[in-house]
C-alpha cells in the first residue's frame, strides 16, 4: 500500500487492526463507555468498544445512551481527550534523596515510554495534538516527556459521523473529515452493504500496518458512502464561531460589559481548561518527607486557579472575570501570536461540561454584536478602565488590562 491510498476493511477486520498492533508491540488504548461517559482505555478487541452508545451533549449536560445501532465509532467527543496520554495530569520531574556524606543525591525519574496506538481519535483531537506539538515538542525548550510519549505514538484517527450539538469544529477547520497527523484514518460505514469502514493510510507505517490487513480496493459506491457520512455530519454542525478578525475583536474589547455578565456565572472551577485537547498550564510542586527525601511533581494548572497569576506576593488577576478574560482571549486570541493558530479546536467540551452552560460561541458573538458600543467600565478591583472604539483606539484615560 501507498500513503494516501484508501481502502475498504470490513466489520471483523477491525478487530485485526487491533491484533496486528498489539503484534507490533504497541498498546492498544480506545474509547470505551465506562463511568457514563465515553472515556479512554486499553482495548484489545472490537468487543471494548461502545457498540451502540451515542452521546447526548448542550450547554452545561452531557449523557450517554445505548440503542441497537451495531456502530462503535456513533459519538462525538466525551470529557477525555488524547492529551491525557501525551500530557499526563502527573508526572515526577525529579527525585533526590540524601547521600551517604549528607550530600543529596538525584535519581533517574525517566519512566520508560512505551509504544502506544490510539484508536478513534475524533478529527478535533488530531488538530489539538497538532497544537500541543507546536506548544510542547517543536517549541525552542520541548517538554522531553511529551516528546518522547508523542514520537511512539501511532494514531488512528475516526472520521466524525455523529456530531453533538456542542461541537463547531467546521468553523475551526477541524473536522469532521481528517486531514493530516494521522497514521490510519477510518471512516465507519453501516449501510445495506454491510458494516465496513473505508480507511486512508497517512504515513509509511500506516500503510504497512493497513497492507497487512485483509483489505479491497475502494469502489465508487464506498467512496460516496464515505462522503454521505461527512456531508451528513456537515449538515447537523449548527453552532457557529466567526472567527473573521476574532483575535483583534477581542483586544479591543477587554474592557467590554460582558466580561462582568459572564463572571456572573462563571463558577471559576477550571472545569473548561481540564476537559480541552488544548489547555497546556502545568504547576511544579515540591515535597519531602521525614527521611529528607524530595520529589518534585508536574501537574496540570489552571488559568482559573487564584495562585495560577501569582508574581511577586501576590496574583495578578485577583477576580472571576479577570480570569475568563484571560481563557478566551488566550486561546481565541493571543494563542495566534505565540504560535500561529488558534487554541479552540471546536470540540465544543467546555460548553458541554460547564457546571452552568457558559459558551464560549455566544459570549464572543455577543461581544461582535455590540463591538464598539462599549462604555467605560470598573474593573472587579475598582481600577477605571476605558472604552474601546471599533477602531481599537481608547476613548477613555489612557489604560491597559492583563
């Protein structure tokens, strides 16, 4: 097989897939219903996967259901993305303990990287660890436990059929069809022909690992099915980010009053910055115990966490509205300066698992719709800060936001 090539493997060659991975030396890890969500775990065969369930998803609710619908790949997106595997919420950075002569001692922390293939990776999900290799392994000072758990990865990538209500990925450009990053992409089919998945090899191992399968050429008939499942996918997309001038919208808009009608809401539980692809924030924390032994420990932060802003005796953004402020202009604004792309991959997660609904879609319409109506404002901290003309320039005292 060629990169690029397409080919159709049925129902029971998935389960080949699978094997032929594991045989190579690879972890198998894919989506599975457990814990009423669709999350991901090891699976060894088709029958791990959530055959039937169909997710359920709107502002601030989230359910699965299970049908007849003999489909596996027949859902959106749940609260785990493939960041979790690349990025792990903990990780030991670095280990001493006291010497013989009192001297402390470091120890090899370095956990060994196993190869691991992950199947079903949604087209959001792709384009989100394309970001974070931007953000983590291409960067000047790569994160080396990314880099080295990102480069033994093999991805299989599952075109999206069933888009929820909460996704807008056609409005980042990220889906629902795969692009690029991918070793093996697969589109589920389940017509009156059968059930059989058209799959796409997209790098030399992809297309010796999908050689060694069972496999028929595409026909034309396979190849309008295919396109019938992202067209209907298309279609159902409803929710809508403009994006046109979206990162100059918001920086002439810090000062906007719906900044204070979102803080309102907002319960600053980070649940957003948690359930996205994309959110990088890390902290490092040191301990010790009795016998004087140290350990120091990555875990992922928050920007909503008070301390997250802490410089020099004390946070910068001390209330609720400082810090959504900061989340969306981050990642839908100023992400665009620090490395070229947007930081929302459309997979519509934190709208989904905000405890209260917030979306982040129809705050920034809101912002578009009034943008250059906005009137001077106090700030949580009581600091005046002034308006923004459409223009961008100020129409107030001269003023800045962090």
């Amino acid at each position: 097989m060629q990169v690029g090539e397409a080919v159709v493997v049925e129902r029971s060659g998935l389960d080949a897939l699978l094997a032929e991975l594991r045989r190579r030396g690879y972890r198998t890890v894919g989506p599975v219903a457990r814990d009423g969500a669709i999350t991901y775990d090891d699976v060894t065969s088709g029958a791990d996967l959530p055959e039937g369930f169909h997710d359920v998803a709107a502002p601030g609710h989230y359910r699965i259901e299970h049908t007849d619908d003999p489909a596996l790949f027949a859902w959106a997106v749940g609260p785990h993305s493939p960041k979790a595997h690349v990025f792990p919420p903990s990780s030991v950075v670095w280990r001493a303990r006291p010497g013989e002569d009192g001297a402390m001692v470091s120890e090899d922390v370095a956990a060994p990287t196993v190869a691991t293939a992950m199947v079903g990776i949604r087209p959001c999900d792709l384009a989100a660890l394309g970001v974070l290799d931007r953000v983590m392994r291409d960067a000047p000072a790569p994160d080396p436990v990314y880099g080295a758990r990102r480069d033994s990865t093999f991805v299989v990538a599952a075109e999206c059929g069933t888009p929820s209500a909460t996704c807008f990925c056609t409005s980042m450009g990220t889906g629902p069809s795969a692009q690029a990053g991918f070793d093996v992409a697969l589109t589920e089919i389940v017509d009156g022909d059968g059930h059989r998945f058209v799959m796409r090899a997209g790098t030399p191992v992809g297309a010796d690992v999908l050689g060694a399968l069972a496999h028929r050429p595409t026909t034309d008939h396979d190849e309008a099915a295919r396109d019938g499942v992202i067209d209907g996918a298309v279609a159902r997309i409803t929710r809508r980010l403009d994006t046109g001038d979206l990162p100059a919208l918001l920086e002439r808009n810090l000062e906007h009053p719906r900044w204070d009608e979102v803080a309102d809401r907002c319960l600053a539980c980070g649940n957003c910055t948690l359930v996205c692809p994309t959110c990088f924030c890390s902290t490092v924390r040191d301990t010790s115990d009795l016998s004087g032994n140290l350990e120091r420990t990555k875990t992922w932060a928050s920007c909503f966490d008070l301390a997250h802003s802490y410089v020099h005796g004390g946070p910068v953004r001390t209330s609720t509205r400082s810090r959504y402020r900061q989340w969306l202009t981050h990642k839908l604004g100023t992400w665009h300066d620090q490395f070229g792309t947007s930081g929302c991959v459309g997979c519509g997660r934190c709208i989904a698992w905000c405890p209260v609904g917030i979306d982040l879609t129809e705050e920034t319409a809101a912002i578009r719709a009034a943008d250059g109506a906005t009137t001077p404002a106090r700030a949580a901290d009581g600091a005046t800060t002034p308006a923004r003309a459409a223009d961008g320039a100020t129409t107030g005292p001269a003023g800045g936001a962090t």
